[in-house]
C-alpha cells in the first residue's frame, strides 16, 4: 500500500476494517497500517500548519500549537516537498 494514495478518510475506513480480518490477515494489515497512518497524519498536520501560516507568522503558528520556528519550518518544507515525510528503513 502507497501512503500517498490514502487519505485521512481512507485511512479510518481501512482502520475500521481490521476488526473484520480474521486475526491471521490482521496482523499484517495492522502493521502495514502503522506506517501509513503515521504518513497521512504527518500530512494532514503539515497541510494545518501551512494553512497557518498562510495568515501568520511562523512565530505566530508556532505559539499556537505549542512548537518552535524550526518545527513549523519544517512542517512546511514537508508539505512542499512530501517525499521529505517518507522515512526510508
């Protein structure tokens, strides 16, 4: 599964599905899920921030939601660049 092709709403459908999978299937579908809800949910906080910062300062978003400059910096590189947001194992 592409993380980049799930979004916040796929993303609960999928979750809402394992309680379906018989344990066997589970397992690895909950695992795989792990890594593509930790993508989506970095997305979705980055996309928030960006949305911020569109009316503050970077100081301002940050004050906000309780980060530093670097961090919503960094949260807006990402968005900009989403191949940032993958980790490579």
């Amino acid at each position: 599964m592409n993380p980049g092709d799930v979004d916040v709403r796929e993303l609960a459908r999928l979750i809402g599905a394992l309680a379906k999978m018989p344990p066997a299937k589970r397992v690895p579908a909950a695992r795989e899920l792990v890594e593509v809800a930790r993508v989506v949910l970095s997305a979705a906080a980055d996309e928030a921030v960006v949305e911020l910062a569109s009316s503050m300062t970077y100081a301002q978003v940050a004050e906000q939601v309780g980060t530093s400059v670097a961090s919503v910096n960094k949260a807006v590189s990402r968005h900009r660049n989403p191949a940032l947001r993958i980790r490579k194992k």
